[in-house]
C-alpha cells in the first residue's frame, strides 16, 4: 500500500485532498517502519517525536496502573488500535510526551511522521492544520468517552485485563 493510500484510509486525514496528502507524504520524517510482535513502539514518558499511522497489524496501548488492593503496578491495556488508527498524537499537542506505552500486538507496519514536520506543515498550510485537528479531536474524545464510561460504570472490561504479552 502506497503511503498516501495508507493516508487516505486515516481517520484524522480523511478531509484532505490528494495534494494535501502528498505534502505529508513529502515531508522528510515521514517514514514506512515495521515492528515484530511484542516489540515496543514508544514508552510512556518519552518525548512524543513521531505520530504513528497503523497501516497493518494492531497495537496495544499500555498503562501501568495500581488496583485498589495493591499499590503496585501493573501494565494494563487500554485499547487496541486497529488498521487506519493513529496512535502517538501527543507528537502533534504540547508537552510533546507519551502518556501510554504502545506495544505491537502482531507483526506491524506504520508510517511514522515526525511531529515537528507535521506541525510546521500546520502552520505553512493552515487548512491541513485546521482539518486534521479537526479530526484528530474526534478521536482523542471518542477514546476519553470510553475510558469515562469504563471508569464510571466500574465494570471490568476486556480493556483492562492484564496483556497477555506480559508472562504475569
């Protein structure tokens, strides 16, 4: 799949044109890269470098979190990201860190983008700016409302298992 096909099917470019597209596709950071399965992606607390398409495979994006009976830690999955997904959008939005580890699920490919590149391109080109973040805050609201009604209805979830990746 052509990097711009892969572009065309993600949620947050979905209002662009193919000449819009291809300014992303030439920016210099923008990258084909692929992971092996239970290969991490990005740590939580890292600098947030690069935003991430999902183009094949899925991701795991990973918390470490205490449960009310102990006080330790526990890597704790949050969501899986699916094909056409985008993951690592703190690169796009201050203070540029990783809240979540992503780990990959199976054998991935995405396209990485840098995100000085993108924002730069933001601020040249407003319209692309204007429309994916657009976009990309319907994503980041459709993931806090899940989170939310977990939390909320204090049901367990499959989200919240432990990942099986761990050996725990």
């Amino acid at each position: 799949m052509s990097a711009i096909d892969a572009l065309k099917r993600c949620e947050i470019f979905l209002g662009l044109d193919n000449s819009d597209l291809q300014k992303i596709v030439d920016l210099p950071s923008c990258q084909e890269e692929t992971y092996q399965s239970a290969e991490e992606i990005f740590h939580a607390g890292q600098p947030a470098e690069h935003l991430y398409i999902l183009v094949e495979g899925k991701v795991d994006l990973v918390a470490e979190v205490s449960t009310p009976s102990s006080k330790l830690l526990r890597p704790t999955l949050i969501t899986i990201i699916g094909k056409g997904s985008i993951f690592g959008w703190p690169a796009l939005v201050p203070p540029h860190v990783f809240s979540l580890t992503a780990i990959a699920k199976a054998p991935v490919q995405v396209l990485a983008i840098g995100g000085s590149d993108i924002r730069n391109l933001f601020e040249s080109h407003p319209h692309i700016g204007y429309e994916v973040t657009k976009s990309l805050l319907q994503v980041v609201a459709s993931r806090v409302r899940t989170i939310e009604q977990l939390l909320i209805t204090g049901k367990r979830s499959i989200l919240f298992e432990i990942p099986r990746w761990t050996g725990r």
